[in-house]
C-alpha cells in the first residue's frame, strides 16, 4: 500500500507532511517519515482494516482518520484427486470417475478443471468440497489426469494420476451377452422398458 499526504497552506503558512501513521486491524501505530512512503500487508483475512492519518511539523494531526478494509488471500487451496472405475469392460473401453476433494479456507472454491495428457476436457464452477469428471477410456491407454482447483482469489493447486489401473479398484462385472442385446435391440427396449428389465434380472442370476 502506497500513502501520499500533503500540509495545506493555511493563513499563509505550512510547516509541511512530518510522517505518516498507520495501523492495521488495530495493531500497533506504524510511523512512515515524510509525505509519502509503502507498506506491506502480509496476512489473510477478510475485512483487513487498515487505519492511517498524517500529522505536520508543528503537531497538528489529521482528522478524522481515514479508514478501509480489504479481503487478503494468498493461501493455495487444498486438493486430492482420485478415482473409481464405475462401469465398461476391456471390450467396451474402462469408464473412470474421476474425484477431485477441494478445500480452501479463505476466498473459497472458484473452480476446478481437469485435463486429459494436458487438454482441458471439463471445467466445474462452484465452491463445492467435491467435483466429478466421468470419462471412458480404452483399454492399455497410457494418460495422465490432473485436476486443477482455483479459488476466488486466483490461487491454484494441482494434483494429478498417471496412467490410472484397473487393478486394484472396484471393477463392475460386465455382462456381454447384456451388453450385445442392449446394442442390437436398443431401440425396442427403449419402447417395452419391461422387457429390458426382465433381461436385467436374467444378467444379474448369470452373473
């Protein structure tokens, strides 16, 4: 912060800016010599107040002294990315999804994004604590996921999976002979959805 002050002429006569004070959220009186100088403010917080007034060669001090506030965050948020694998099969191609827990104890969650091998695939607006990105990816893929969350101060975070496995998550059985009548009868099931639940029940005793 940058504080300018100057002594008016009154009657003909200004002894001229002998320093600057300022405070800030009530803390102890900070003394800038001359008309003019800076300062830095370093904590986080919302409504920073911050106190100052200038005071003449001969004692005279302004008044009533100025006063603003401001919103400080330079905190990164927090977040983890992880995964499930939710559906598909080494024929259809894995569907991944994709989780990324986000915290941020300042300005709060502007966004995250999620990329694919460094391309941007989706972006989920929102202060929520967890986002979600559902993908399907073929079989044997090498890729690298990252997500990316911003706050609402422009502070960012990252965290990223490489080559993301099958093995060792929750992997949905696949039923093919499920999967092949769901395609070749797609639009008859559609019209007797009974029918696709019968077909559903008969998968679920094979498997």
């Amino acid at each position: 912060m940058t504080l300018n002050a100057n002594d008016p002429w009154s009657n003909g006569v200004s002894s001229g800016v002998k320093e600057i004070r300022y405070t800030i959220n009530g803390g102890a009186e900070q003394v800038i010599p001359g008309k003019t100088g800076s300062f830095v403010i370093t904590q986080d917080g919302d409504d920073i107040e911050v106190e100052y007034w200038a005071i003449d060669w001969v004692g005279n001090e302004e008044s009533p002294h100025n006063t603003f506030t401001i919103d400080m965050d330079q905190t990164v948020p927090e977040i983890s990315l992880n995964y499930d694998v939710t559906g598909g099969s080494n024929f259809t191609g894995w569907e991944f999804t994709f989780r990324a827990e986000v915290a941020d104890i300042m300005s709060g969650i502007n966004r995250v994004e999620f990329y694919l091998n460094g391309l941007l695939q989706k972006t989920v607006y929102g202060s929520e604590s967890e986002y979600l990105w559902v993908v399907k990816l073929p079989k044997g893929i090498y890729c690298i996921i990252k997500a990316i969350a911003y706050d609402n101060a422009g502070n960012y975070n990252s965290d990223e999976i490489e080559n993301p496995k099958i093995s060792g998550k929750s992997v949905p059985k696949t039923n093919y002979f499920k999967y092949l009548f769901n395609i070749i009868f797609k639009d008859f099931l559609e019209r007797f959805p009974i029918i696709q639940k019968i077909i559903d029940r008969i998968c679920y005793l094979i498997e």
